[in-house]
C-alpha cells in the first residue's frame, strides 16, 4: 500500500506479486478473498502502468475468485473501457452496481458511459436502458423506460434520431440489457409481465436481427458519403462511384510487394583448370560449359518461424509486431498461426510470461502460471 500510494506501481506490483505466491493454496474462502484482493489491486496498478490488457487480465482472475465481488465487476469495467470498449464496460459496471448500489465511484462510471456511448439524439435511449438495468425500480418506471425505448429504436418518424439510436443501441451492447431484463425474474416480475413491459421487451428483442441488418445498410451509405457520391446515383460523376473493376485491379497491382534479397552470384568451375570463376568475369567464361550450383531457396515472409514471434514477444515489442501484422499480410498471416500452437505450446507460453515479466513485474510468474492462456487469449485477437 506504501509503495501505491506513492505511486510506485511497479514496485507495488511486485510486492503484491509476492504476497499472492506466499498463499498457501488459495483454496479455502478467505484465501480467495485474499488473492482476490491482490488481484484487483494488481489491476490497478497495471491501470495506471498504461497496461490494460494486463489490466483486464488481472480484473478477470479476480472476479473468478470472487464472482459477487462488486469491486470485481468495477476493475473488469474499467479495464474494458481503457481498451475502448465501452459496450462491454457498461454492462461490466451494471453488474457491479447491482452488488454495490450506494457506490459512487460505480455511478460515476456508468454516468460517464452513457454520455460516451449514447450522445446527442440517443440520450433518451441511454436514459432507459440505464433504467432496465436497474432492478430496484417499480413496474411503472420500468414499463416507461421499456416503452421510451422501443419508440427511439422502431420509430421511424425521425431518421436523424432512429440511426444515432440504432448506432447507440449496437455499441452499448443493448440487445443484453434487454436480454438480462427479460430474464431477470426480479422483485416485481408478475407485474411486469401484465402491465405490458414484458411485451414490449419482446418486441425490441425480436427486432434485434433488422436492426442489424439496417446498422449494414447505414454504414454502407456512410461509406459512400464519405467518398463523395452515392453508390452509384445517376448524375454522381465521382470516380467513386463510376472506377472499374479494371481500375480497382490496377490499384491492387500499384502497391509495392516486399521483395526477399537477391541470392549471391553463383560460381562456375572452367574447363581447363577446375577453378571456380564468377558467372560475369568475362565473355570468355560465357562460352565454356557451366555447371551452375543450384541456388539455395530464399525464406519468404510467409514462411518465417513462429520462433520470430516469440522473440519480439520476450523482447517486450508487443506493439511493434502489431503494426507489422496490420501493414503486412505475411506478418499477420504469421501472427493468425501462432494464435492456434500445437507443438510450440511450451514456447508460446514461455514467450508470453517473458512479455508480461518485461511490461508488469511479477505478471510472468504469477498470472501466467495461474492460467497460462490467459494472456493469450485476451492478447492475440489484437495482433491480426
């Protein structure tokens, strides 16, 4: 705590790191209460590092150890919002709420999603979702929340408002508050079903496949927007709209391909003296029999290790094998096959635990070794 509050993160880290190896087995309930603890402070301290995937690696091992924990939910909902995903964070933070419904520092978070994720015309939207998500209302505030809701998504009067509701409703993950609130079997569930909240939760969940579906159509147009015609319109004059599949090929063709080196110039060996001469020395060479070494095959980009990986992984150069798996094909065709070891398990481990010892101390011997895929599966989605 000393070291954390002077903002030692590192160093709190590793004593933190320490404190979780000295327990025992970590089986009996206080021992979980107690890792669980270590854990969620650890996700703070990673938090604060700028390390959020480990941020949320450490959130997720604490709210397995304690799963009714609020603290839990709330680390895991700021991890995910440090990581831009916001939809994920807000139901993380409802979840928290609902165990700790007194908490500011909860309310305070779940106020500045909302403002995040439903600007402008979708305030309406957020306002009632928010609503369904807490339980603790009566059936009546409960059925005009359902209600303001389904108005903002299949309300068609207003374009401007349905698409920045529609657009809103995707990105908060609003389909799961809906589906939580059908399920939920909460205090006043008998009313609910017969004043009609029921009904209209039904309604905004059977609607979910078209809203999608539309959500497809807007982007799409956004796209044209963005490019100056309107897919094609009559009267657009837009080399956007009217370009050939011709031209798109010739396009394709203009990007520079990373070539591999030259191989080194081959030797020949003459005929009167068995001594080997360079293919170019003279003409007179040219003229006699050439028996040329066949040239060793050079190593595309395609066909690099995963070896290659691994070490930019122990060498702590996370981010930059991320930006070559998003400009390169063949890095990131790499990356997708080390996502999937089979019989570099043992390396790919080894080459995680390296990575997360280098950025966060301690997180190599204690998270990995807890659960070794942990890192990699909250971390490799990100590389391709």
């Amino acid at each position: 705590k000393a070291q954390f509050a002077a903002g030692n993160f590192r160093e709190a880290l590793s004593s933190y790191a320490q404190a979780l190896n000295a327990l025992p087995g970590k089986e009996s309930e206080a021992e979980k209460q107690q890792a669980a603890t270590l854990r969620a402070n650890r996700s703070l301290c990673c938090l604060r590092l700028g390390e959020f995937e480990l941020s949320l690696a450490e959130a997720e091992q604490c709210k397995t150890l304690r799963p009714d924990w609020a603290k839990a939910h709330f680390r895991l909902a700021a991890a995910l919002q440090a990581l831009g995903r916001l939809g994920e964070s807000r139901i993380a933070a409802w979840e928290s709420f609902r165990r700790a419904p007194g908490d500011a520092s909860v309310q305070a978070l779940i106020t500045e999603l909302r403002k995040a994720l439903f600007p402008g015309p979708a305030a309406t939207l957020g306002e009632a979702l928010d609503c369904l998500e807490d339980f603790s209302h009566g059936p009546d505030v409960t059925k005009a929340a359902a209600q303001a809701a389904t108005d903002s998504l299949l309300d068609d009067s207003d374009p401007v408002v349905r698409e920045a509701c529609i657009r809103a409703f995707s990105a908060s993950r609003g389909a799961d508050t809906i589906f939580r609130r059908q399920n939920a079997m909460g205090t006043n569930w008998r009313e609910e079903a017969m004043n009609g909240t029921m009904s209209l939760l039904s309604a905004m969940a059977k609607a979910g496949p078209e809203l999608e579906e539309e959500l497809v159509k807007l982007n799409r147009e956004a796209e044209s927007r963005e490019g100056g015609c309107s897919d094609g319109a009559p009267g657009c004059e837009d080399r956007h709209a009217v370009a050939s599949k011709a031209d798109d090929a010739g396009r394709q063709r203009a990007v520079p391909n990373v070539l591999p080196p030259p191989p080194a110039p081959f030797e020949v060996e003459g005929e009167d003296d068995g001594r080997p001469l360079l293919a170019f020395s003279t003409s007179k060479a040219k003229k006699r029999r050439e028996r040329r070494r066949e040239p060793e095959a050079v190593q595309t980009p395609e066909a690099w290790p995963e070896r290659a990986l691994m070490e930019l992984l122990i060498a702590g150069s996370l981010h930059s094998l991320m930006a070559a798996a998003a400009v390169c094909r063949a890095w990131a065709a790499a990356a997708r096959r080390f996502r999937q070891p089979s019989q570099y398990r043992e390396m790919v481990e080894a080459a995680w635990k390296g990575w997360a010892e280098a950025a966060c101390p301690g997180s190599g011997d204690v998270l990995c070794s807890a659960e070794p895929h942990l890192l990699v599966k909250s971390l490799l989605p990100r590389l391709a």
